[in-house]
C-alpha cells in the first residue's frame, strides 16, 4: 500500500501542485512571520546591548539637582569605577526642511549633550555653541538636512532655531525605528533637560573584572537615601529592547491573520482535491479492495499521500516564508525608520510549526475523503464510470441548523448588544462562524437553484453557455467546494470593509459634529505646553476672530484616569457644541465640574451630584459638584474643569495646551507662523481633523485588502484545479463536442464561463453572510462608538465582485486551453 501511495502520488503531481501551493501559502506565513519575530527580537537585543556595552551602571535621581559634578567625584571614587559619564538627556522635536514636524513619535525623538566617544561623526563636527546641533544620519536624510542648514526645533514650549554642524551615526533602536537624535553642547543641554551644573544621569564605566550588579550595590552604598538609585546596564538594555518589541509588535501579528486565512481557506481546497481524486479513482480503488485491500490500509494509503503532499507543501512554504522573513523589515520599515535587522534565526518552532501546519493541515483536509474511499465496494470495480455521488439527506439538515443557528444568534446579538464587551465580542465571533459555517455546508443544496437562475445570463451564450450551466449543475458538491474559497474570502473581505466604512463614517462625524472652532492647535501630551506668548499671537493673526484656550490633564474619578480640559465657561461654548444632557456650564468653577454622560452613567452621578476627584499631580481626592452631563464629545474629552484650577494643579502648572480657533479668513500656514512653526503643535482644520479621524481605519483597510489577495489566489488555485480534473475526467465528452461541431473557440468559452458561473455562486453566498454578519455585529460598534450607522461601500463592494468573476475567468484560462487542444479522435479513444 506504501507502494502505491508512492506511485499515486507520482501519477497526480500535476493536480496535487495546486493542493502544494494553496497549503504552501499558509505555512510560509507561519513560518516567515515566526523567523521574522526571532531575528526581530534578536536584533534588538542585539542592538540594545551595543548601546549599553560599555555602561556598567546608570545613576539617575528624582529632581535634576540631585544629580551634581559633586556627587559624580564621589561616584568616580567608588572601588571598581574605571570612569564616570554625566549626562543630559532630554526630547526635541524638529521640523523637516519643508517646516513640517519630522518623525515625531513620543518616547522616541532623543536629545542630549554630545559625546565624542558615544556619538561617532561621520561628517562636520561637534555642537559648539547654543546655536549648534548635530543630528543623527538617519533624521538629516529623512529631514532632507545638509551641513549649514537652519533647522527649526523644540524641546518644551518654544521654538528654537540651530545651526546643523554636524552628522553622527547611532544604533540605539528607538532612533533607527523611525525617531530621531538631537545633540547640543553639554552646557547648553544641562540648561534645556536639566540645570546648570546638573544632569539627568551618570553613566558609570566599570573597571576590568569588576561585576554590574556588585559595582552597582557599592555605588548604592554612596548614594543618597531614597533620591537617588543605581541600575545596571543589562537591565536598561533589556529595558530598552522591551519598548522597542512593544513599538513593533503589530508588524508580526498582520502576517499571522493572513497566515491563518490562507490555511483555513486553503484547507477547503486539500478536501476538494482528495475527495474529486477519490472520486475519480473509485473503480481503482475498488481493485485494490477487490484484490484484498481493507478499508483500514485504503485510508491509510490516502493519509500517506496526504502526508507526502504536507510534507512538499511545509518544504516549499518554510523556503519562501525564510524570503518572507528577510523581506519583511525592509517592507515595514517606513519614513527613513528601519526595524533592526540582523541574520535569520531559524528556530526549532518555526521549524516544528511548518510540519506541523503543513503536514496536520492536510491530513486533517485528506482524513474525510479518505474514510469516504474506504466505504467504495468491491463490485465498484465492475461499473463503467463512477458518477457523481448521491444526494445525503444529512447534509441539508445541518447545514440548515448551523445556518439558523448563526443568523438566531447574531439577529439576538443585534437586538439586545449595547457594548463590545468580551462577552458580546465572543457571542458575534460563534454566530458568525456558524453562519459561515452553514453556508458551507449548504452550499452544494443551493448551488442548483442558483445556477438553474443564472441560466436566463448563460443561455445568452447559445449552446456553449447551456453546456457550461449543466456541467456546473453536474456534480453540485464539487461545485460546492470549488465555491468556498471565495464563499470564505468574500464573507471576509465585504463584513470588514462595511464595518471599516461604518465606522470609519462614524469617526468622521465624531471628529467634527462636537466643534465648533474652524481649527485646533494642540499637543500630543499634557506634559507639552504651548508657549503663553503664541496665544496671543495667534489671536492677532489675520482672519481669527476669537481664541479659546483650553488647558489639559488629567482626573482620577471612580478609580480610572481620565482626561480633563480646563475651560473658560463665558467662551467655551462658541468653540465646543456642548450637547447637554442635563445642567450646563454656567455653575462652572472651583470645585464644579461637568462630565460626559458615558462617565456619568458609568459612575452613577448626574447633575448636582458629589464625585470624588483627584485632580493632576494632586495627591488626595476632593468632593466635586456635577453641574452638567454632556453627550460624548471627543474634542471637549470626558471631564471639563475651571480653567484656572485644571492649570494650578496640572503637571506643568499655569500651562495651556490647545487653541480652539474661530475665524472667517484664518488660513492654516497663518496660524502655523503664529505659533512660530513649533513641531510640537499641530494645526489642524475639520477636514484634517476628520482625516486624521479616519487614519485609525488604515490598518484594517490593509489587512482587508490583504484577505482579498489571499483569498483569491487561493480559489484561483481551486478552480484551476477543479475545472483541470473536469477537464481530464470528460475527455470522450470533449472529443464528442469536437466531433460534432463545437470548434476550439467554443470550448474555451465553455469552459470560461463554467468557472465564472462558479465564482458568481461563492461571491453571491459570501457577500450574503459577509453583508448579514455586519449587520448584526454592528450592534457591537453601535454601542461602542457614538452615531455608528451602516454604511455599505459600494466601490468597494463592486471591486470584491468584478475581482471574483475576473479570478474565474484567469483560473479557467490554462484548463479551457488544454480541453481545446484536445484531438477529437484522441479525446474519443482515451475515453
């Protein structure tokens, strides 16, 4: 039975390829995304290790004078000290030639005093002067920046203008992930980050021999109590490594979803392929048992082809996943920000997950054809022609229960959900799968009325149209199963573009309904301050008719942090459309504040009542009056306070933090020179606000489209496969066609229009259950996002249809050649 395993897979290595690379697909995704998360890992390991390789110790303290050329001599005194590095080290953000803000991420735009010996020049020299920087090469490519260039920055508040002098090279990977490194002279650094005569941390050099955590314990030993601490460098580079991981790890998940599709979609093709095998080797078969074979060696047979095939299929997948692997930093690195790299690390679980997916998939898909074949009797053998297969009542019922079930329970889920709590989230999850599910199983019940209704379309082919609506007619279940891959990746791609649309329309509306102003200038942080002075200047630019301050922090209330914007009452309402539920803003002041009703209703307050809140960088929670509930507002935020005692206790006291703008000729270069083009701000109108908005939808666009490709190359690889077995299996059938008349023309476009009768029937079905389970699962979204309605993406929707039926017609181009290069008189004998 080994034997013929063997020979039978040698005999079909043409069908099987397809079996190859749909399963192939799915392992180099799985196998390429883990590589690609090893040698990621390693890298930044790697890399942060070389930026702490010669730092033994790091000492920081709570305030910067706490840390003084004093305390650095005694360090250097400490037995095991080779030598002591102060530091100061800060943020800066720049703007790029263009004067737009140049890479700004937060935790990732550094700044510090050059050192000669951490900071290799590669061109110009060293920061001089309070005039001077030096930069990274990575942020004067980004920032098209030469030698000699005026670069405009800021490090809190306001703008300050440098001479660029000169050029490092650095590998520290919050820089090299798209940040950016911004050196100056030490004095005028220790006046920016921390104070004359102080640092923000002592790096310590150990002597040969001497161990990071003993020298760390005896510089401990010399530290002042309680203010000042010792950590080793290990520990920051693992520190480091760590956020770095965090700021990457979405890169590896995108792979494995695809990963997941294509195996999930794939499998359906492993099953179609074995069971038409099966069925066209059933008088084979039943040779085998008639000459002794039991039904226990038939199945295994089966399985050893299976696992041959898996074995092929986990091969070439985990070669190209290795290409995968190699390609992908390059791919996601973006802005002139590149992932660290180093060699692949080609672990034992990528290894052990390629068999594993590889082989277990297809076995798993080969199993029930399998136990199908063993049930072929022996007098099998006598008949001419194996036909299709009977009709099961079985099959309809469960179908039907599955499909009730899904639709039961997301028409329940739609009605009842207010939240995408988890609960809600898993109830959406198993009502979809069923109904996908019993849509599946369905399928080949349904796939006669369909096509039978089609026919009114392929009649108007004449005699090829009729012919290609009967072969598609001829075996519904291999129909069936040639129909689900796009059945899955329609469903797919259409539920999540309608709910991307959906929200995405939800966002914009958000974005803009709750403002009033033309435009906002804001900070990414309540630790950013706008400048006192820009206020005023933007309130005497050209066209600004009225200025609204806003300062914002934060507010501990019913145990959770929330965000606070300190508010003039008497202005306020001109620039926020302030919808309230009950009470207003006229009470506003000390000890009063007002919240947006998804606070309130979370806490159990509304107007008039008392809530606990612990204000900024307060220490103890104090008694606050509600004076009004506000419907959610995402520009107003979830607590509005007085202005001035959001500012006596927020992290930078005194400090504002956006400028709602109202004018009738106010442009946005204006109030960008108005604020003396800070890269710290943002200037932004509603149309950019609501972009903006919308730019939280770009990640599921993209695994959308994603889904879109993988599901058609794998039901192109179906349907190639289908129609090439058709193909072979009615050879006498061709050559009759031939023999009476139907030129090669005829055949080809026989072919080609059974292939887009079978991609309509999938599209169709998926775009059904895709459709019905957005709907329902909007409830989740609904509940969550405020003015959620569905919206359905017709573009969208139109490119989902003309691409499955344009998958038909190419995946049907190779078979509908070979069927008309066939010779009559050959066609008629090997029949």
């Amino acid at each position: 039975m080994l034997t013929t395993a063997l020979r039978n897979v040698l005999a079909h290595k043409a069908r099987l390829l397809m079996t190859v690379l749909a399963v192939c697909l799915g392992v180099a995704f799985v196998s390429g995304t883990l590589v690609f998360a090893d040698s990621t890992a390693a890298a930044q390991r790697a890399a942060a290790s070389r930026n702490f390789a010669d730092i033994a110790v790091t000492v920081t303290g709570q305030e910067p004078e706490d840390l003084t050329d004093a305390l650095a001599r005694r360090i250097a005194d400490v037995p095991g000290v080779a030598a002591v590095r102060p530091t100061a080290d800060g943020s800066a953000t720049l703007n790029a030639a263009d004067g737009k803000p140049l890479r700004v991420k937060r935790g990732a735009n550094l700044a510090g005093a050059y050192e000669s010996g951490h900071h290799p020049l590669v061109e110009g020299r060293a920061p001089a002067g309070a005039e001077e920087i030096a930069v990274d090469r990575g942020t004067a490519d980004a920032g098209r920046y030469r030698l000699g260039d005026t670069v405009t920055l800021a490090t809190d508040g306001p703008v300050l203008t440098a001479r660029l002098v000169g050029i490092v090279t650095t590998e520290d990977t919050r820089v090299t992930s798209s940040g950016t490194l911004t050196l100056f002279d030490r004095a005028t650094a220790q006046r920016l980050f921390a104070q004359p005569g102080a640092y923000t941390g002592i790096d310590v050099v150990a002597a040969p021999g001497v161990g990071q955590y003993e020298l760390a314990q005896r510089i401990t030993a010399v530290l002042p109590a309680d203010r000042v601490t010792a950590t080793t460098g290990l520990a920051q580079a693992e520190q480091q490594a760590i956020y770095v991981k965090t700021l990457t790890r979405g890169y590896q998940k995108m792979p494995l979803v695809f990963a997941g599709v294509s195996l999930f979609i794939g499998s359906f093709l492993v099953v179609n392929t074995f069971t038409m095998l099966v069925a066209r080797r059933g008088r084979e078969i039943a040779l085998l048992r008639a000459v002794g074979a039991t039904r226990r060696q038939v199945v295994r047979s089966l399985l050893v082809e299976a696992v041959l095939v898996g074995l092929v299929a986990s091969a070439a997948g985990f070669a190209l996943g290795l290409g995968i692997a190699s390609v992908l930093p390059e791919l996601l690195s973006t802005d002139g920000g590149r992932l660290p790299t180093g060699p692949l690390e080609i672990g034992g679980r990528s290894v052990v997950a390629a068999l594993f997916v590889g082989v277990g998939v297809t076995v798993l898909a080969a199993w029930l054809p399998s136990r199908r074949a063993a049930r072929i009797a022996p007098i099998e053998a006598l008949r001419a022609a194996a036909g299709p297969e009977g009709r099961s009542w079985l099959r309809p019922v469960v179908g039907t229960v599955l499909l009730l079930l899904g639709v039961g329970l997301l028409i329940a889920l739609e009605g009842s959900a207010k939240d995408a709590s988890e609960k809600n989230l898993r109830s959406a999850m198993l009502g979809c799968a069923a109904l996908v599910v019993g849509l599946i199983v369905l399928a080949p019940a349904l796939a006669c009325p369909a096509i039978r209704a089609a026919g009114s379309l392929t009649r108007r082919f004449g005699a090829t149209g009729q012919l290609a609506q009967r072969n598609a007619l001829r075996d519904p279940r291999r129909t069936a199963a040639t129909a689900t891959t796009l059945l899955i990746s329609t469903a797919l791609v259409s539920g999540l573009a309608t709910i991307g649309a959906s929200t995405g329309q939800a966002l914009d509306r958000q974005a803009a309904d709750g403002l009033g102003a033309d435009y906002v200038i804001g900070t990414d942080s309540p630790m950013t301050v706008i400048d006192p002075a820009a206020v005023q200047r933007v309130a005497g630019a050209p066209g600004v008719r009225s200025v609204t301050a806003i300062a914002d922090s934060t507010a501990l209330i019913g145990g959770r942090v929330r965000e606070i914007a300190g508010v003039d009452p008497a202005s306020v309402g001109q620039a926020l459309k302030l919808d309230f539920v009950s009470g207003s803003l006229k009470d506003l002041g000390p000890g009063r504040i007002a919240l947006a009703d998804s606070i309130a209703e979370e806490n159990g307050v509304s107007a008039g009542s008392r809530v606990d809140v612990r204000m900024g960088r307060g220490e103890e929670s104090t008694p606050y009056t509600v004076v009004g509930v506000y419907r959610d507002n995402p520009t107003a935020g979830s607590v509005l306070g007085d202005r001035a005692e959001v500012q006596r206790n927020s992290y930078r006291p005194g400090s504002v933090q956006r400028i709602l703008v109202q004018g009738d000729g106010a442009t946005g270069d204006g109030l960008r020179s108005a604020v003396g083009d800070n890269p710290l701000l943002k200037v932004q109108d509603r149309a950019e606000l609501v972009r903006e908005a919308s730019g939280v939808m770009g990640s599921l666009l993209t695994l959308m489209y994603g889904l879109l490709a993988i599901g058609g190359v794998i039901a192109a690889l179906g349907i190639v496969n289908t129609l090439a077995m058709s193909v072979a299996e009615r050879t006498r059938e061709i050559g009759m066609l031939r023999a009476i008349g139907l030129d090669r023309p005829g055949i080809r476009r026989m072919i080609r229009l059974e292939a887009v009768v079978v991609a309509a029937f999938g599209t169709l079905l998926g775009l059904a259950g895709g459709l019905f389970g957005a709907w329902a699962v909007g409830a989740l979204a609904g509940g969550a996002m405020e003015g959620y309605t569905l919206a359905l993406p017709w573009g969208t929707l139109a490119l989902v249809c003309l691409g499955s039926l344009a998958v038909g017609v190419l995946a049907a181009a190779l078979p509908a050649r070979r069927a008309a290069a066939l010779s009559p008189l050959e066609a008629v004998a090997q029949g």
